[in-house]
C-alpha cells in the first residue's frame, strides 16, 4: 500500500488573502459614502461565545468594518431582545446582524433569529435565507459551509461527481453545505449519531466532512478513511487543555490527499466568510 502525506488545507493562508480582496472592497464602499457595520449580539458569559465574539469583532475592525457590540446578561427577557433586534433592523448605518449562538434556553432560537431583517442575515440562519439557499439565489449563506466551500476552490478539489459524506445534520453546517454540495453536482451522504454503519459510508468517500465536536462519542480514525480522500475538520474539542478536531489527524493524515488542522483550517475561514457577508450585505446600500 503506497503511504501518502496529505496536503495541509491552512485556512489562515486562504482567509487572510480574501480580507485583503475585502479590504479593497470596502475602501471603494466607503468613497461611495457606505461604511459597512456589524453589530452583534452577545447574551450572557458562556466563555466559548465570549471568545467567539472577541474575535469577530477583532477581525471586522481590522479591516475595516465598523462594529456595533451589545452585550446583556443570561435573564434578558426575548421582548427586550427583540426590541434590540428592531432597531437594528431599521438603522440603515448597520449592515449586518450577528447573534452569537447558543442563546440561553429561555429565549426561542427560531423566533429571535428570524426577528432579523433577512439583508441583514450575515449568518444565513433565517427561514427566508435557507430557503433561497436552496433555490441558489441568496448572497448570505451560513459561515462555515460558505468557508469550506472556499477552501475546496482554493485548493482545486474536484466536487463534480464527488461522493461527499458529511457527518453532521445541523442548520449551521451540514444542511446548508449538502445544498452547496449538490449545487456543484456532488453526491452528499448526511450522517448523524442514528447512522448505522458508519463507517461503510466513510470508507465510500472521495471527500468527509466532520462538525461533531465530541471526542467522547466519535473521532475519525485511519481505518474509516479510504487513501486519498480529503477530509475537512470543522469539530472543535478539548483534549488535555489543548484544542483539537473530531480527526486522528497524525494517522488519517498518512492516508489523507488533503486535510485541515484544527486550529488554523475551517476556524479561519468561518470568521473570514462572516466578514464577507456583511460586506456583501452593506452592497445593497451603495446602490
């Protein structure tokens, strides 16, 4: 059996060139008088969310886009929010709207999520936008499928006839990224934890894709990877304090023609597609 090395994906090479293109789109925003802005929302202190939040403001400002930050406590009651959510809505400064998930339990996802006007949707995540992702027809298109999609593009990744398994089934990453998938004429098999035989479908696959983020109860392992499949990790996990994929990278990577690391393949890429989008969404307003 031939042992192959596999090509490292690095999402941080691939992000930072695409700002730099985005920089340049909106210094020709601004000399038409629109100065993208995103405003996000943070509600309580969940320490993933506050990392999360820290960063897409980080990268928003450092090229250029104007942030608006409102930060509330856990008990914020949904009308408060909503109110928030409205005003926003009408502010024609404010571009893009970003609510950091996981909201506390009390508040209703779907309700809050979709209060936000859908050109406003730089998440992708309103039944307005998921249904013209569908249909191909929406500009705004959930991060992370956006990401991979443009890593696959970057590195040349044949998707035409591809047999595409994706092991996750959320609104976040494995519906939206199926429909992008079958848009470039991939064959997509979704996955999930009632899956049986799991690992018939990975050994079958030309490309996987794994957003689990639980160690505990999957890990992709060399013999669930057929030689020269590329494999996109978008888990994030911690194992001994440090930050890790859903992957056995060392091993799958000798099987493996392309793979992204964790940290620095798909993470990159999600904040990089989150800038996109709001830059895509204040277009609207220079017309």
């Amino acid at each position: 059996m031939d042992i192959l090395t596999a090509m490292i994906i690095d999402g941080l090479v691939v992000s930072n060139r695409i700002k730099n293109s985005l920089k340049n789109e909106i210094s020709g925003l601004v000399t038409q008088g629109v100065i993208p802005c995103l405003a996000t929302i943070l509600i309580g202190s969940d320490p993933p969310s506050l990392v999360y939040i820290n960063n897409k403001q980080k990268a928003a400002n450092s090229i250029g886009i104007r942030t608006l930050d409102f930060r509330f406590d856990a008990d914020i009651s949904q009308t408060k929010l909503i109110r928030l959510i409205e005003k926003l809505n009408l502010d024609s400064t404010v571009h893009g709207i970003l609510i950091q998930l996981p909201l506390p339990d009390h508040l209703d996802k779907y309700n809050v999520i979709n209060m936000v006007d859908p050109r406003k949707d730089v998440d992708g995540l309103t039944f307005i936008n998921s249904g013209l992702l569908l249909n191909n027809k929406t500009n705004l298109i959930p991060c992370t499928p956006l990401g991979i999609m443009e890593l696959f593009r970057n590195y040349k990744i044949q998707l035409d006839g591809a047999n595409v398994l994706i092991v996750n089934r959320s609104n976040l990453v494995g519906k939206p990224l199926a429909s992008l998938l079958l848009s470039k004429n991939s064959t997509v098999t979704i996955s999930h934890s009632h899956t049986k035989n799991l690992k018939f479908f990975s050994q079958n696959a030309d490309i996987i894709v794994t957003a689990v983020g639980n160690r505990d109860s999957f890990v992709l392992t060399d013999d669930m990877v057929t030689n020269g499949a590329t494999i996109i990790d978008v888990g994030t996990n911690r194992v001994d304090g440090k930050l890790c994929g859903d992957v056995d990278f060392e091993k799958v990577k000798e099987k493996a023609r392309y793979i992204t690391p964790v940290p620095g393949g798909v993470g990159p890429m999600t904040i990089c597609m989150l800038l996109r989008n709001t830059v895509e969404a204040s277009k609207a307003y220079a017309k």
